[in-house]
C-alpha cells in the first residue's frame, strides 16, 4: 500500500440572508410605534387645551350670568 494523500474538505456555513431581512422589519416596527406614541401624546395635549379653554367659557358664562342677576351690566 502506497501512502495515499489525504484530501480534507472544509465547509464553511453561511449566515442566513433572513438576518438583515429581519432587521429592516424590526426597526419600521419600532418607527411606527414611535410614530404612534408621539400622535397619541399631540391628542391628550389637545383634549387639555380644549378642556382648559372650555372651562374658560364657562367660567365667563357664570361672570355674565352673575352681572345679569345683579343688573350691573
């Protein structure tokens, strides 16, 4: 028996092509949600507005109706 050369094959794995994939997918969730949370905080803003701006009329409701019940207009 002769000395046969040994042939050694290395295989080498790669990475998945799904890992940038999900990546990109990851972070457009994340930016919807950012974009969601930052609309949902402009609308309790402006429920306080509004509410602050009504209780402005009707406190000026109550001074009109109080002048009239007086007569000093």
């Amino acid at each position: 028996m002769a000395d046969e050369p040994k042939t050694v094959i290395v295989e080498r794995s790669r990475g998945s092509n799904a890992t940038p994939i999900i990546a990109i997918i990851a972070l457009l969730i994340l930016a919807v949600g950012g974009y969601f949370l930052l609309q949902s905080q402009d609308n309790k803003n402006d429920a306080v507005s509004t509410a602050a701006s009504q209780v402005g009329d009707a406190a000026q409701d109550v001074g009109d109706a109080a002048r009239s019940a007086t007569g000093a207009e």
